[in-house]
C-alpha cells in the first residue's frame, strides 16, 4: 500500500473524500492520482499502530518449578 495525500477533492471506492484527507492505496492506483494531479505522495505516512496500555513495559512474571520430593 502506498500513502498519499489528496490534492483535490475526490471519490475513491465509492467514497467522497476532500483535499487533504490521507489514503492508503495500491502502487498503481497511487500513480494514476499522481499523474493526474489528484493526489500527492505522503512525506509523513501514518505512524505504524501502537499496543494498547500506558506503555509500562510489562514484566515478566518469574518462572517457577515444583519439584516432588521422593518419600524415601
């Protein structure tokens, strides 16, 4: 997927968008807006999704083991 920013207003995939809005798009579909001057390419593309929490790493929790004693 390619980021782009649209240049003008313009419907994609059925649905209207205006200038400014970002688009993730296929290469080609991408370069045809280009070309048409209806789309520039993203400089800033959205940021890769952040996990969820207040972002304290977790901790992991110690392992243990319980060994049997023999009876003997």
């Amino acid at each position: 997927m390619t980021s782009i920013v649209l240049t003008q207003a313009h419907t994609h995939a059925g649905k209207p968008h205006k200038a400014g809005d970002r688009l993730d798009v296929d290469g080609s579909s991408a370069d045809w807006l280009i070309a048409n001057g209806i789309a520039r390419r993203d400089r800033q593309p959205n940021p890769a999704p952040q996990p969820e929490g207040d972002g304290t790493p977790i901790e992991p929790k110690p392992i243990t083991t319980h060994r049997k004693e023999s009876k003997s």
